[in-house]
C-alpha cells in the first residue's frame, strides 16, 4: 500500500487549512447579482409606470387585434378570441408584477433608511436646540446682574435730576440768607 492510502491517507487530504480561502465549488444554480437585478427590476418597474409604456402597450394590442381581423386568413396567427394575446399579456403582467414588487421593497428599505436618518438628525437638533436654550437662559441670568447702557443712562440721568434739585433747593436757601 501507498503511504497517502488507506483512513490515514483520507485524513490528510480532507484536512482543511484555515489560513488560505477555500477553492471555488461548482454550483448547480447559476449566479446573479442581487443588486444588478434589482436595479434591473427598478428600470423595468419604472418604465411600466410611464406614458409611453402605455401608447406602446396599446399600439401593439391595437395592431395585434387590427392585423388578426383584416389580415388575409392564412395571414392571421390569432383568431378572434384572441386567445395568443390574452395569453401574452398575462405573461406580460406575471413579470411585471413581481419586478414592481421588488422595485417597491428596495424603494422601501431607501426609504427606511432615510427616515432613520433624518430621525436621528432630528434628535441631534433637538439637543443642540436645548443646549443653546439652557446657554441663552444662563446668559440671561448673568445679564440680569450686569450693568446694560440703558440702565446707566437711566441712572446718570436721575442722578442728573437729583442734583438740579438740590441747586434749586440750595439756591432758594440762599437768596433767603440776603
């Protein structure tokens, strides 16, 4: 016998080592990209929603049924029930269906997104907006023990008044002395 054979032999190479990636396994399934196929699915979804889908969607239809009516009989590929069309327009809305679907879950998880964002810019404000409260509040108190100019002049001019009326005063006192 070999000296890889045998359990031994098994063991050794089965073993795996942790420091390197592993090798890339063949998978039965292809790969896609999730978010190349929902942005795929947001253009598809975007485009359902417009005009033009519409007055193409309709001109085609129109066409559809014109041509399988007038058309020479051999030329016809539908007859009236229309039965290839109704069964392409369900085809139609079996994808549509799921890719607006998928287009408005990423639309909603943006939108999840933003508003957490916001919801947190939100509580940032609000703090700052009560710090700058509290700071007003304590300037205002410090401001009421301060001396303003309008105070001083207010006082400068009683002060002013006083001494006028002590020179009337005084000076009656005097012209009474003569």
């Amino acid at each position: 016998m070999k000296a890889g054979s045998g359990t031994a032999g098994a063991l050794a190479r089965s073993r795996v080592r942790l420091d390197q990636p592993r090798p890339a396994r063949r998978k039965l399934l292809p790969e896609y990209d999730p978010e190349a196929f929902g942005r795929l699915s947001e253009r598809v979804a975007r485009f359902l929603g417009t005009g033009r889908f519409i007055v193409w969607m309709t001109l085609v239809i129109v066409l559809w049924v014109l041509w399988n009516v007038f058309a020479p009989d051999p030329l016809r590929f539908d007859q009236y029930p229309f039965i290839f069309l109704t069964l392409m327009l369900s085809l139609q809305a079996s994808y549509a269906a799921p890719l607006i679907l998928l287009a408005q879950n990423r639309q909603d998880d943006r939108d999840r997104v933003t508003h957490e964002q916001d919801r947190k810019q939100n509580e940032r404000s609000i703090a700052d907006t009560e710090y700058l409260t509290r700071e007003i509040a304590a300037l205002r108190m410090g401001l009421g023990e301060v001396a303003t100019r309008d105070w001083i002049r207010s006082e400068f001019q009683d002060l002013i008044k006083e001494m006028e009326e002590r020179r009337l005063f005084s000076g009656e006192s005097d012209e009474g002395d003569r």
